[in-house]
C-alpha cells in the first residue's frame, strides 16, 4: 500500500489529522503556560487559559490518535 492510497482512507481524515491537530495545540498552550509561569514581571497577567486549553487538546489528541491506531491497526 502506498502512501497516497494510505491517506485516502477515512480514519486519516477523521481521526489521525485532527489528532495531530490537537495536539500541536496542546504543545502550544503547554509553551503558553510554561512562558506565563516564568513571567518576570507577576503582575502581567494574561487573559489565556493556557492550562485549560492544554488540557483538553491534549485529552482530544488522545482520545483521537488513539482511534485512529485502533481503526489502522486494530481493524
């Protein structure tokens, strides 16, 4: 099987690209987070929920990655 014929399939579309989605969303806001915790200045706060948005990026990168291994490898 090659790779195009490897990309056309339906969990790719569904589960793997959104996956991967989530979860450079999830490296994003955990640098978010990581950058507002070691601010020099205490009273700048930002208006971002990094915490929050990390961790239901990384949940949905989970939950979504892990159904697309399951749909590849699992059938």
């Amino acid at each position: 099987m090659g790779l195009w014929e490897l990309l056309d399939q339906d969990w790719v579309e569904w589960l793997l690209l959104p996956g991967l989605a989530c979860a450079a969303l999830a490296v994003i806001a955990w640098l978010g987070d990581r950058r507002r915790l070691r601010r020099s200045n205490p009273d700048a706060v930002g208006f971002m929920p990094w915490t929050g948005v990390f961790l239901w990026s990384f949940l949905g990168a989970v939950a979504l990655l892990g159904l697309a291994a399951r749909s590849r490898f699992g059938g």
